[in-house]
C-alpha cells in the first residue's frame, strides 16, 4: 500500500460505512452478541456461506444455549445438530473449546489465549474479540482482502503480512465490531468476486466425489443408528453411488478426529 494519508483513510471509512448504515445485513450473530453467539458463529462462517449458517446457528443456540450445555453435549447430538454445515471435525473442536473455557471459568480475552484453543487460528482468533469485545484489532478474510485489491490500497500478490499492515492502518478505531461487519457486507453485495474478478488466494476443494463428502455420509449414517460394521457401511454408500475403495483409510481418520470409534474390532459409532 502507497502511504495513505489520514484525508484519505477518513473518505475510505466513510464511504464504507455510509453505505453500510443503508445496506446493513440483519444476521441474528450480531444483535447483542455474547462472547459464546460469537465463537459459535465464528466457527461455522469457516468455509460455510452465510445463508447455510443462519438456520443451523439458530438451531445450534436453541439445543446448546451455553457453554455449559456445549461442554457436555452428547457428541451424536451435537453432529446431528451440526449435519449439514459439513467439515464436521469442527462441532468437535468447539465442544472441546466449550470444554477448555468452563475449565478456565473465565472467557479468553487475548489472541493468543484464543490461539491454544481447538481449531482457532490467526483469523478466527482477531475476529471473535472483534464481535465479542469490540476489540480495535484487524482481521482480513476473503471479502475485505478483495476490497482492499479492488480499491488499490493492496494488489493480488501482496502478502498476507502486508494485508494485516494495511488493515490495520485502514481500522475505524472504536467501531472495530461495525468497521468490519461493514467491510463484509460491501464486499460481498458490491465489491464481489464475479464482478471484481479478484480471485481468493485459496478455493475449497471440491465436495461431490471427494473423501469430505465420504466422511460426511458416514457420519450421517452413524447419527442415525446405534453402530454399523464396514460392510454395512459399504453398503449403504454403495447404495447412493459412492465408492467405498478408501473406506479404511477414511474410517481410520474420522477415529484420529474424534469423530468415530471402533468397537469389537469391526463396528463404529458415535464416540458419546
């Protein structure tokens, strides 16, 4: 980014949020938010559009309202709650961070408090004391990163180190919460992907054909019964069209992520 003088920080805020005080999404993470709304809604907008974690958060907040009843949620539940959002290892780490804050008896108030925890990384970790605490700290994903393109104060090759340096030059101090609720809305109704042409720097992988959606069949198998043998496994995916060439290997990772166990050698269920 050229040096940008404060004039110009000050017209780029107020553009944004004119427009956003118009064009403001109404997203129930965001009225009055508690520190546990926002880690939960944080967790699911990771890799997930926004109109499939409405519903499910709503659904989520209704059957686990604290982290209390997080904590010690029954995990075939939980993914039951959870079917639906896909990367379903994530409902996992956040009961275990529901777990590891009760044990703490108090909620993380620093990036790298939140860093320890379960599944939390750079972003996640800036964006939920943003939304908890209205913290002044900058985090970028991918709309503001294309905003910031778009708008010439970044370009397509810059680092993440120099988009973090930018953002936080750009940040309207005191409004972090709004600032970046505001950029998120821009850039996902004005300056878009199809219409800036400004690729992400990383795409989800595919989903049909692939070991997520796999795993994904599995686990919705699973929350429906009591346990299944391989074979039985094998045979409902051969039942919907999918292969069970990997199956092994697939059972054997959602084991390391908590999500199944074995018993008896040859059948799996939900762990409890």
């Amino acid at each position: 980014m050229n040096n940008q003088s404060q004039e110009s920080i000050k017209h780029f805020q107020d553009k944004i949020m004119s427009w956003w005080k118009k064009n403001k999404r109404d997203l129930p993470w965001r009225v009055n938010p508690s520190p546990y709304e926002v880690l939960v809604s944080e967790i699911m907008l990771q890799q997930t559009q926004v109109s499939r974690v409405v519903p499910k958060y709503l659904e989520f907040l209704k059957e686990f309202p604290t982290l209390e009843h997080l904590a010690s949620a029954n995990t075939k539940h939980l993914l039951t709650v959870w079917s639906g959002l896909g990367y379903n290892r994530r409902a996992i780490w956040l009961k275990e961070v529901a777990g590891e804050i009760v044990r703490r008896k108090r909620f993380p108030e620093e990036v790298d408090e939140l860093r320890e925890l379960k599944g939390i990384g750079p972003y996640t970790s800036r964006s939920i004391l943003i939304f908890a605490f209205n913290r002044d700290l900058a985090a970028v994903d991918t709309n503001i990163r294309r905003i910031f393109i778009a708008l010439g104060f970044a370009e397509e090759a810059t680092s993440e180190k120099e988009l973090q340096r930018i953002a936080d030059a750009l940040l309207l101090k005191g409004r972090s919460s709004d600032w970046h609720n505001a950029l998120m809305d821009y850039g996902s109704s004005v300056l878009t992907s199809s219409s800036t042409g400004i690729e992400p720097t990383s795409k989800q992988p595919q989903f049909s054909g692939s070991t997520r959606k796999i795993r994904g069949l599995i686990v919705q198998m699973l929350t429906k019964t009591q346990s299944l043998s391989v074979s039985e496994i094998a045979s409902q995916l051969a039942s919907v069209g999918e292969s069970s060439e990997c199956l092994n290997e697939i059972l054997n990772q959602l084991i390391q992520d908590n999500l199944v166990e074995c018993f008896d050698a040859d059948r799996f269920q939900i762990p409890e």
